[in-house]
C-alpha cells in the first residue's frame, strides 16, 4: 500500500458489513415494525438514512487529519463526561435503564461518545508522554482514575456492558502503551471482586447469571430471549430457512433487529452465512491491527488499536450473549444492531482508521 491510498481491503470488509446489516435489519424488523407502526419498512428506513449520512462521514474523515484530533482530545473526554452526567439527568428511561438523550429525530447513548472519547484521550496523551506509564502512582494511576470515574457514571445508569466495553478499550491501550504487565494484573483482583459485588448486590443482574446458568427454570421469563435465540440459532442448520423467512422475528426475540439481531440471522443463513459474518468480522479486526502496526507515529498506532478493540470487544460480547456462552447483557452488534447514532459513530471511527491507512507506508 503506498502513501496517500486508504486500505482498500479494510474499507471495502467495512462495506460488505454494513451492506450485510442493512440487509439482515430490514429481514429482522419488518414484522415488529408491522406490528408496531404498521408499516414494515419503518425501522430499515431509518437505518438506511443514517447508513447514507454514516458513509459521508466516514469518507470525509478517511480524508481529515487525524493528528487534528489530539488537540481536542481533552475537551472531548470532558464533553463526553458532562453527558454522562447529563444523561443521569434528562435521559429518557427505557427498560428500566437511563442510558439514551432523546433528539428529537433519534436518540443518543453518551456511552457511545465516551468509548471514543477515551481512546482519543488516551491514544494522544501517551503518545506525548511514552514513558509515563513507567511508574504506577504518576503515571498509571491517573488513567485508571479516568477510567474509574466513567465507568461510574455509566453504573448509575446502569450500563454495564458499556462499563465493560470502555475498561477492556482502556486497560488494551494501557498495555500496547507500555503500562507493566504486573501493574495490570495487580488490578484483577479487584476488578473480580468488585464485578462480584456487583452482581450479588443487584437484583435483576442475580436473574441473569441465574438465566444463564439455566434459562429453563424461568422459560417464560427471564430464560425467555435466550431461549428463543437458542432456538432460532439451531433451527438454523447448515444453510439457513431463507433470507425473511425466520419464525422466530413473529415477536419470539424481542426487538430482533437490536442486540439479537445475530441470532435472526443465524436461523435465516445458517451456519454457512454465520460463518461469513464471522470471517468478515475477523478480516475487519486483522486489517485493524495492520493499520495500527504500519502506521506513522505512536497516536496513530494507539488509537487504530483503541478502535479495533472497540470492534473486538463488542463483537465478542454480542456473539457470546446470543449463544448463551456468557449471561444477557445489553451488546449491539457493530454495524448490525439497529440504532442510527451507534451506526454513526461507528462509521466515524473507521474513517479515522482509513485516515491512519492513508498516511501509513507498509514495511
């Protein structure tokens, strides 16, 4: 790849996803948008809209600087935090959760600002200082300070899965970074014990370690959506029952075009197009990696890896829940789940790595 031209195979693994979820939203909403709007393209609709503003976006800053954004890392985490506080505020209560500001024409997850928000900060602050992390006190600890006060925000919500989601981008960039391997381990201990007490001490979070663990004893309560994934994901096979012709989007899985649109998709495709998914997701994460291995300067390099964890983490997370290889937690999947201000910031981080592409030379 010479200078001045994006990685094509990272930007095209990136078209085929987003194509793939647009296609397997409007198969996994049309018969919950029916029932709720009475028209089934409501939900595509909006998807394909922001899809279309997300790509802009996405070119215009394949061609925007990156290194503009170290400057204005800070005001950004700090943006992003007073959203977290605002959210605690003003959100908009769904499921029991305040985690979405509502726009008006969408709603907004400032979790979603605040993944990004991190990794820019702390992409350009070590790349200013990459010998800080040296020492624990001055140098570690701070970040973990950083991380510790938003993650706290996001449990007041509670948002877990984003608690998880900015810890693992964190603690990923600290490392790569030159934080110490035993600093890092010294913090397990902790961190397990505090997810403990975390877990024992809230009520619905007990009800899903206790459906994971046997979603039959409560089939139509809390077992129900993972049942229902299960069934879906198996009745599947090896070729799937046919692009639209899954049975259990008829209101089994609620909301199968979110966080389980991927089992929808199973049962449509198969193993074969659940497989494919998979690859492309593995093919996105490995591009993500060479960016950051050939790319010109140490922000650049932390922040293609602060991304590509986001991608990582997230789709674990999402394909984990949905196989009921670990307990129901609230993951969308990138470029899958429906929900248009996710799509785009998603959009936006990978323009920033096929602005990083665009300046790398390989070696």
């Amino acid at each position: 790849m010479k200078k001045g031209q994006i990685d094509f195979q990272f930007f095209i693994t990136v078209m085929a996803l987003l194509a793939l979820g647009l296609i397997m939203v409007f198969s996994s909403s049309s018969e919950s948008a029916r029932h709720i709007f009475g028209n089934a393209y409501y939900f595509i609709n909006r998807q394909l809209l922001w899809a279309v503003i997300s790509v802009v976006a996405m070119m215009a800053l394949s061609k925007f600087d990156y290194h503009r954004f170290g400057k204005l890392s800070f005001p950004i985490l700090l943006i992003s935090g007073f959203l977290l506080v605002l959210v605690l505020v003003v959100g908009e209560e769904i499921n029991g959760g305040k985690r979405w500001i509502n726009l008006g024409f969408s709603t907004f997850q400032p979790s979603e600002a605040a993944k990004i928000s991190i990794i820019l900060f702390f992409s350009y602050s070590l790349s200013k200082n990459p010998n800080i992390l040296k020492t624990f006190w001055t140098g570690l600890l701070p970040y973990l300070a950083v991380l510790g006060i938003f993650s706290g925000f996001l449990m007041l919500e509670p948002h877990f899965s984003g608690t998880v989601v900015i810890l693992g981008i964190g603690v990923v960039i600290l490392f790569v970074g030159g934080a110490k391997i035993l600093h890092l381990a010294m913090l397990g201990v902790p961190a397990v014990v505090g997810g403990w007490i975390l877990i024992f001490t809230s009520e619905y979070r007990m009800k899903r370690i206790t459906a994971f663990l046997d979603p039959f004893k409560d089939k139509l309560g809390d077992g129900w959506q993972i049942i229902q994934s299960l069934y879906a994901i198996g009745s599947g096979g090896i070729f799937g029952l046919g692009l639209g012709r899954s049975r259990q989007k008829f209101l089994y899985i609620p909301e199968p075009h979110n966080d389980f649109i991927f089992s929808i998709l199973c049962e449509e495709l198969g193993f074969i197009g659940a497989l494919v998914t998979i690859l492309l997701f593995a093919a996105l994460i490995w591009r993500g990696i060479r960016i950051a291995m050939n790319a010109p300067d140490t922000f650049g390099s932390l922040l293609a890896v602060g991304i590509t964890t986001l991608i990582a983490v997230e789709v674990i997370i999402n394909i984990a829940v949905v196989t009921s290889s670990m307990p129901v937690t609230g993951m969308p999947l990138p470029f899958f789940s429906y929900g248009g201000t996710a799509l785009f910031a998603i959009m936006c981080c990978m323009g920033i790595m096929l602005n990083i592409s665009r300046q790398s030379v390989q070696k």
